[in-house]
C-alpha cells in the first residue's frame, strides 16, 4: 500500500455508515488520484475548472467529479456536461446559468447551495436568511437538481465555533426540510471532520489528510 491508500483505509475506518467520502484532490497530480481510485475511492474534489478539466480526461470516466471551490458563470459550459455534484452553488446568477447550460444539453445537473455561516468575510455562500429565496428560484430550473447543503466551518481551532457553524448549517437543514437521507450535508474538512460527523454530516471532503500537503499551485 502507498502512504495515499494507507491514508485512505484509516479514514474509512472511522466513517460511520451514511457518510460519504469526498477525496479532494485539487494540486494533486494524476497519479496521486489514481492511486485512491486503486482503492476503489469513486468521489474526488477540485475546486478550479482549469485543473479539473484535465484530469477528467485523463483518468476513468466513471469518477464522480465534485466541484467544491467558487464557481464563474463563464466556466459552467465546461464541467455541466460530466459534473457529478456542483457543491458551492453561491448565488442565484450562477443557479440560472446552470440551469441555461444543462437545458442546452439536455443534462440534470446537481448540485449543494452553499451556505454562509462562518465568521468570516472570505467565505463565499448564500447567507441563510437568503435561502428561501434561491429555493424559491429552483421551481423555474427543470434542470437542476437540488441535493443539499454544503458550508465550511470558520477557520478556527476553537471547538466551540466550529461545532457552531455545523449546528446552525445542521438546524437550517432542517427549517428548510432538506433532510438526510434524501438530502446531502457536506460538512468537514481534514481538521474537522470529526466534529462534522458528530455534527450530522453525510459528506465529508477531505485533502490534505489523503494526499498530504499541496504538491502545486
Ligand atoms: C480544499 C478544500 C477541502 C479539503 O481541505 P483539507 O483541509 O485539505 O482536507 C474541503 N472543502 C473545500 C471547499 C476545499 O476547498
């Protein structure tokens, strides 16, 4: 087994039953992912267009490609056609430009909304008293299917915050009736996956703890 696969086994051995695992690969080279995809690993992360599109060609077509880092409206027309999962779905704009580029295709695109709930400018994401209101917008996208929540807890080694952002993320899911299992909560990252599970996740995407530190940039 290689350092990645020995990673890969121990994560699983602590993920309950119902949470899937997102493998982050993004600034990891082809055969780094392939290596996981030896494992049987299926789900992979990136979040630039510009790295993804390449290695969608390169490795097996049957990866479920997940876009997790913000998304431009000019890029859309490029992963919609094999996207598995668009996860960080920030704003209603680029919601109707999904829709727009699925329609021409004929292709039902899923994705998360991302939600905001860090203490933190820098995150992107709708704010939760914005959510009824991209809901709302999704009854006139045919061809887009909703599967979720997905937030990034403040980055932070203060427990208590963490476990904050997750709850509120948790609660709004349930206000909204978006509940698992029908619906996804993609919460936790290498530092807080953890608490994320603890939280209620049923996603969790996980990089460094895989691949190690970044190999590019
Ligand atoms: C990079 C990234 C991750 C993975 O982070 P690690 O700390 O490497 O596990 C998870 N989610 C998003 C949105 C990311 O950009």
């Amino acid at each position: 087994m290689t350092a990645i696969q020995q990673h890969i086994a121990a994560i699983r051995s602590t993920l309950p039953e119902g949470v899937r695992l997102i493998c982050v690969s993004k600034f990891n080279p082809i055969s780094a992912i392939q290596e996981a995809y030896d494992t049987g690993e299926r789900d992979f992360g990136e979040s630039h267009v510009q790295e993804l599109l390449p290695k969608y060609e390169a490795l097996p077509k049957d990866i479920r490609w997940h876009m997790i880092g913000h998304l431009q409206t000019n890029k859309v027309k490029q992963i919609v056609p094999f996207v598995h999962l668009i996860q960080s779905v920030d704003s209603i704009r680029l919601m109707e430009v999904i829709q727009k580029e699925a329609a021409k295709i004929g292709r039902m695109v899923n994705i998360l909304l991302e939600v905001h709930v860090a203490h933190e400018e820098a995150k992107s994401g709708f704010l939760p008293e914005e959510l009824p209101e991209a809901l709302e917008a999704l009854k006139r996208m045919p061809n887009i299917h909703l599967k979720g929540l997905m937030t990034m807890a403040t980055n932070t080694e203060d427990e208590t915050e963490i476990r904050r952002c997750f709850h509120e993320a948790r609660a709004l899911m349930e206000a909204l009736q978006l509940t698992p299992p029908d619906y996804q909560l993609s919460i936790g990252m290498s530092s807080d996956y953890r608490l994320a599970i603890e939280e209620g996740s049923t996603m969790v995407r996980i990089g460094s703890t895989i691949f190690g530190e970044r190999h590019y940039q």
